[in-house]
C-alpha cells in the first residue's frame, strides 16, 4: 500500500503525483498497481496522463512504472 498526494492539473490534462510514500506493508508490486489505479483515476476525471513530480520514497518507482 502506499499514500498519495495528488493534484488534478485540468488545464495541462494531467494527475500530478505531488508525493508518494510506501506503506510498511507495501510489495514489489505495489508501484505497477498504483500506477495502474492512478491511470484510471486520470482517465475518469478526464485527464490524459499521469505525471510524477514530487517527493516521497515511492516517487521514482512510481515514475518508471508509469
């Protein structure tokens, strides 16, 4: 598992990931699974991509599975 902290960007059309942190329960997959899940939250706000810009120790796992 892991927290987020997410702006929706209307006007670039994009989620921007402002920070990710992993969970003490996280796995290896948890970076394809929240990038999968942050993708569709995009879609369904009608954003086209997703785009990693912050900080936190999940942020660059994050950014390669996107």
């Amino acid at each position: 598992t892991a927290r987020v902290d997410l702006k929706a960007d209307r006007k670039a059309g994009r989620l921007r990931v402002q920070a990710a942190w992993r969970e003490p329960d996280a796995t290896p997959e948890t970076p394809a699974r929240l990038a999968a899940e942050l993708r569709r939250m995009a879609g369904w706000l009608g954003l086209e991509d997703v785009e990693v810009v912050g900080k936190g120790d999940l942020a660059e796992a994050l950014e390669r599975a996107l």
